[in-house]
C-alpha cells in the first residue's frame, strides 16, 4: 500500500488563502452587490406599486359591486377632499379607500357609481410618500383603470402636473 510522502517545507507552511486574496475576493463582491443592488430596488418598488395598483382596483369593483347590490349610488372621493368638509350631509355620501401605508391616492374629479354599477369618468394618482407613482384614469362604465403614466423615479414631486395622454395617429 502506498504512502503519501509528507510535502516540502514551503508547500507546508501555505495551508490557507493570502490577505490579498480574499481581499480581492471581498472587493469583487462588493463590486457586483453595487451592480445587483439599484435595479433589484427598482424592481421591488415597482412589484409593490403594481400590488397596490391592483388593490385600489379592488376596492373600487367591490363598491361598484356594493351599488349594483343595494341599487344606492355611491360617491368615492379624494381622502384629503372629504376630510375638509362643512356639509355633513355630504360627507355621509362621500366614502373613500383606504391603502397600505405610505400609499395614498387622489380623485379629480370624484368617482360617482350610479345605482346599478355604472361609474363616472375620473382620474386618479397613487401616490408613495411625496411622489406620484402610478396616474391611472377609468375606462368605460364599469370601474376599470388604466395606467397613462408609471414613474418609478424619485425626482418627480406630488405637484407635478401627469403627462398628457398619448394622442392616437
């Protein structure tokens, strides 16, 4: 049976990796952490934006639903506007959404959905802390929203004006 012939002096002595080595090593993953990094945000920000998306989308069919079934019509308004009103009567009427937090939304003007589910035309802004992210705008009589602009960006403030719509050819 053969034996292993013990090795030279030097060879024996490096069992393990260099300073250098693994500094390089460290240097390359920090480079590649920094690449990842940015668009593995965006992308998360975006997954988010687009579940709140869906979940105000929800909340407005489940109301249309609500006015289909009771046949009373029902009026969303913008959060910020409802809370500043005088008229109490008014403000019975008025209902808003509520979203995940920081999320929040503006109405221009307020969505009104007749008795039997028909809704008015409207625009909407989702909006994440200061920014507006998504602006959405209904489509048709039965509630559906559209997206005319997403901006995943952050130098966009809540006061600026949504781009114009695509003009068709």
């Amino acid at each position: 049976m053969p034996t292993s012939t013990p090795t030279s002096g030097k060879a024996a002595g490096r069992a393990g990796f260099s300073l250098m080595e693994i500094l390089v090593v460290l240097v390359i993953l920090a480079l590649s952490t920094a690449v990842i990094m940015p668009s593995t945000s965006r992308m998360l920000d975006q997954a988010t934006a687009h579940a709140v998306f869906f979940e105000f989308q929800r909340q407005v069919s489940d109301l249309r639903r609500e006015a289909n079934r009771t046949s009373l019509p029902i009026r969303l308004v913008d959060p910020v506007a409802a809370s500043g009103r005088q008229d109490p009567a008014e403000a019975d009427d008025a209902r808003t959404l509520t979203l995940r937090s920081p999320w929040r939304y503006t109405l221009a003007p307020a969505l009104d959905i007749a008795a039997g589910g028909v809704c008015s035309p409207t625009t909407a802004n989702l909006i994440n802390g200061d920014r507006v992210v998504m602006t959405l705008r209904s489509v048709g009589d039965d509630c559906r929203f559209i997206r005319l602009q997403s901006d995943l960006r952050r130098d966009r403030p809540t006061g600026a004006a949504p781009p114009l719509a695509p003009s068709s050819p």
